[in-house]
C-alpha cells in the first residue's frame, strides 16, 4: 500500500477491471448467439421458398419421363454446390413425392370412370395415374402437348343390338368430370408399343402419318397399361383380323320375347347412387366445359315474358 498527499491507493481495484472484462465477454457471446439465431431463420426461409416454389405439372416424353423435377424456368433442383444444394434437393424429392400422390388415381375415381365408360357387353380398364396425351405428325420436330386425363381401355365384345362389332377402344378421361376428351380404335395398324418405361405411342386410325404418344406420370401405371392392351391384341378376333378355317355361327331362331308387365307393375328406381355432378360455377374449373361443349344461346337465358 502506498501513501502520496494524503491518499492511499490500493490494488484491490484490479479484480473490478476482471470484472469488466467478464461482462464484455458476455456480450460477445449474446451477439454471437444472436447472429446464430439469424442465421438459422433465414436458412429456413429459403428452404420454405424452395418448397412452395410452383412446378409443371407435364411430364416430359424422354426417357426420364418418370423425374418431373423441372422447373417452370428449365432449371433443375440441386444444382447449386454446398447446403443450399442439398436443401434445394430435399425440397425437390419433397415435391416430387406430393407431385406423384396427386398424380395416382383413387379408387373412387376409378369407379367414376369405369361407370362412366361402362355398357352392355363391354370391358374397361382405368389406368392408376394420368397422362398427357400428345401428337406428332411427319412435319413436327417437337411433340405436341393436347390434353392431360386418365387413360381408359374399352373391350367391346361386339354382342349388343347396338354395337355388333368387337373392337378396342383408348380414350382420354377429364378427371373430375369422366368426360371423353379424345378416343380412337385400336386394331392391327395401330402399331401400340412402347418407347421407354413411361411413354407409349401408337398411330392414329384416321391418318396413320400422326403419331399419339402417351407420357404416364408413374412407370408402375405405364407397364400396366401395356400388359393390359398387350393381352387384348393377342386375340385377333379383338383387333379386327379373321382366324383361319373359322366357321360363321349361323343364326339361331328368336323365339318370342315373353310379355311384358304393365307400367303400373313397375316400381321406381331403387338403390340409386349419384356418383357425378357437374354445374354452371364448375365451367371455369374443367377444360370440357369451357371448349367441347355448345356455348349457351342468349335467349335461353332471358325470361320468357308473361302473354
């Protein structure tokens, strides 16, 4: 201790000056925490922009045609180096995934469709995704995009009074409204076969120059259609082509429908179930409504005044 003018100095001030340095290093630490903290939100919220960010729905018609993980803009998830990478890669396969799911078709919908599509003496076959549908003729270098639905194959055994022909028939469903979006025949021109796990082509019957290629959202979907009509073209009888030494079934004689019960004997419909409805607000919803069907006469929606 040390004594000058009257005033003694001591050096038990020297821990306050610790003391000091204890509270700068605290904070250090908060700031540090602090921009941690910052850090973290802002990498989650550029991996939240990357998971809302909007994708095309079509898929392409290569041999990839099964990975839609192609943006609007032609770029591709995953391509940049580091963490954002491989954030960019989880919320592709995380789209991908939701993609897919919306992309199968559920079992009541299948229902839909095959009612839809159903008659007398016939057999159908709804594909479990959807598909775009495109066309290309000998001038086009590119495919050409013209519908997306559910794709359907129809045996007609050719045994109604209606339809007295065996045939195969493909269309395209609208999938809300099960309504036929495009159809055409198969039979022994038609050339059906398959360009990679996911797309298949065939010719047009009308102009066999155009070729119609189908891309299935899922491969699974794709082989299923294709065991399914290649089993149908194994029939000649199904695609138009007579069997050798087939005899004609000659005409049997009808005998006399019975008689029928009067209209009073007959109850009303029972066990009827609405499976499909569509209305006036749903025109800007569905394709089918805004272009295939008649537009609406203006008369039809004035009053009709009171003579």
């Amino acid at each position: 201790m040390e004594s000058t003018n009257g005033y003694i100095y001591s050096t038990s001030y020297l821990p306050t000056e610790k003391g000091g340095a204890d509270v700068t290093s605290k904070n250090f630490d908060k700031n540090e925490y602090a921009t941690s903290r910052v850090s973290e939100k802002y990498e989650t919220y550029q991996d939240f922009l990357y998971r809302t960010q909007l994708r095309r729905r079509l898929s392409s018609t290569g041999e990839n045609s099964g990975d839609s993980s192609t943006t609007a803009s032609g770029s591709t998830y995953g391509e940049h180096d580091g963490s954002e990478g491989r954030a960019e890669s989880e919320a592709s396969s995380d789209i991908h995934d939701r993609k897919v799911m919306e992309s199968l078709i559920s079992d009541v919908e299948k229902q839909k469709v095959e009612t839809f599509f159903k008659g007398l003496k016939t057999q159908v076959f709804v594909s479990n995704s959807l598909a775009n549908l495109y066309t290309k003729i000998s001038t086009d270098t590119d495919w050409q995009l013209k519908y997306t639905g559910i794709p359907v194959v129809i045996l007609d055994f050719g045994e109604a009074r209606a339809r007295d022909k065996r045939k195969i028939q493909i269309a395209l469903a609208e999938r809300g409204t099960c309504f036929m979006l495009w159809s055409d025949k198969i039979d022994n021109l038609s050339s059906y076969k398959v360009e990679s796990p996911s797309f298949h082509t065939m010719r047009y019957s009308n102009d066999h120059t155009m070729e119609v290629g189908f891309s299935f959202d899922t491969t699974v979907a794709a082989q299923a259609m294709w065991s399914h009509i290649e089993q149908l073209v194994a029939c000649p009888e199904n695609i138009s082509l007579s069997t050798p030494g087939k005899k004609k079934k000659k005409k049997e004689k009808k005998e006399k429908p019975p008689i029928l019960p009067p209209k009073s004997h007959i109850s009303q419909p029972c066990c009827f179930q609405h499976i499909t409805s569509v209305d006036k607000e749903d025109t800007e919803r569905y394709y089918s409504l805004q272009e295939l069907l008649p537009r609406s006469v203006p008369m039809l929606n004035q009053q009709i005044p009171n003579n």
